[in-house]
C-alpha cells in the first residue's frame, strides 16, 4: 500500500484527505512521535501537528520533509500540494447571471435560517470529526471492527484492534542518540512488540533487526523477530502474553557501512 499519490489517483482531493493520508504513510513507517520527527526536519512539533490534523495545507517546504522523514516520496507529496492550492483551481468560466433583487416572504426566512442551521451543524460535526480531532483519534474512529485482524502471536500489530490502545511501554535513545529502541504495549489485545528507528541517514544499504521474547525464556518458540534493509524503521509482530506479571524484553540489532551487526545496548524489557 502506498500514500505517495498523484492528481490523478485523487480526483476529489482535500485538505483532509491529504492529512489523513499523511497520517497513515506515518503509522506504516513505524508512527514516529512529534518530537522524533521535529529532530529529524527541524520543524516545530506544533507545525507537524497542524499537518497531520489537517487544519491547514501545510507549506512546501513542510510537506517535502515531512513526506521524506515518513518515507514518501517527495515530489509526488509537492506535486499533490501544489494541486490544492488555491491558485492551482481552474477558474469558472460560465457567466454570472444577475438577478435583480427580491423580496422574501417572512415565513420563507425563517424556513432559510432554520436549514442553514441544521447544515451548519451537520457540517462542523464533520470537520470536527475528520480535521480537528488529533491524528489518533481519527484515525481510529471510521474503522470498522470487522476491517482487522485477529490478533496472536505473529501478527502485525498495525492490522488489529491493539493499534487503538498502543503505548510506548518503555522508549530510550541508544548510540548517542542514533538510534530510538522502543517498545509497545496494548492492554486490549495484552500484546506487545518492539520498534527500533535510526536517525544516522545511514538507511541504504543497511539494516535494522528487532527481536522480542519472554524474559524466561530467550529461546522461547514465541519470540518474534523482524529485519529489513534500506528503512528507516522497522515494528516487529505481536507477541500475546495474558500473565500481567511475566516481562518481555527486546533486543535491537544495526548494520552501519556494512559492518557487521552492533547490538544496540542492553535488553529492554517491560
């Protein structure tokens, strides 16, 4: 699946849905927090917030690096923000008609005002419900149950229900600050996975392996293990674990220059 869309992929764009679609290209690159991305463009978070919100077009020079820091395609994000601006939009070409002015009869005004209150409303519930509310939210609103999958062990977290619920259970930075090692839990679904993130623009060429298991067992059949190359961050699939009093641990490996693999620090185990 893919967001790095063109004017002809989305012949009824918005501002909406470009920020939705910024959204989700974020979430698939492993939902780096606002302060993570504000390091890597240096924006203001509140800027990055706007954009994800969906309260405004963000600038060209917003879009470029925000679309580059979530893994899009740059041109293709500036090409879609050039085609909503509003000097962009063809200009009407059929003619004004005039109508000389009218009278309305005093029952047929009351009638418009009470329409233009009722569209108001259905309107701001709208806008409320799909550009104000924070990225989370609404993101998690229009999907339907039956959209996810079941979640167990191995399973992307990122296609069930645990997205809704997910918090970042323990998070630090490691290799002065290189790299983020992370990891996540959800209470619905009593899962958890790991996420590592590079910041050191070595990306090409090398990778990132992310490896989480039961703190008793290392060598468990339940471990869960992801590695990628050339990205810039990876999540690994669900491990389920219901004893609330058991820990798991995760383990963040690196390539760098094509060296051979670095063990990012000690386990981190939640």
């Amino acid at each position: 699946m893919t967001h790095d869309t063109t004017e002809s992929d989305q012949p009824a764009d918005s501002v909406s849905e470009f920020a939705a679609d910024l959204r989700a290209l974020r979430i698939e690159h492993g939902n780096p927090t606002l302060a993570t991305l504000a390091s890597l463009t240096g924006i203001s978070k509140s800027v990055i917030s706007d954009a994800f919100a969906g309260r405004k077009l963000p600038t060209e020079n917003t879009t470029g690096l925000l679309a580059e820091a979530v893994g899009g395609d740059r041109a293709a994000w500036l090409t879609r923000r050039r085609n909503l601006m509003p000097r962009t939009a063809p200009a009407a070409t059929a003619p004004v008609e005039r109508r000389r002015p009218h009278t309305v009869p005093i029952w047929g005004t009351v009638l418009i005002a009470l329409s233009t209150a009722v569209i108001g409303a259905v309107v701001t519930s709208v806008v409320w419900s799909t550009v104000i509310l924070p990225p989370a939210v609404a993101a998690a609103a229009p999907s339907p149950t039956d959209s996810y999958l079941a979640y167990a062990d191995g399973v992307d977290p990122m296609q069930t229900v645990c997205r809704e619920d997910a918090v970042i259970a323990a998070s630090e930075q490691r290799q002065d600050g290189q790299f983020q090692v992370q990891m996540l839990y959800s209470k619905k679904c009593m899962a958890v996975w790991g996420r590592v993130t590079r910041y050191d623009n070595q990306s090409a060429g090398n990778s990132l392996t992310m490896l989480i298991y039961p703190a008793v067992d290392p060598e468990s059949s339940r471990n869960q293990e992801r590695s990628a190359f050339d990205v810039q961050s990876i999540y690994t699939t669900l491990m389920i674990e219901p004893d609330v009093n058991a820990r798991v641990c995760g383990i963040a490996t690196v390539t760098q220059d094509g060296h051979d693999p670095i063990q990012l620090g000690p386990p981190m185990c939640v």
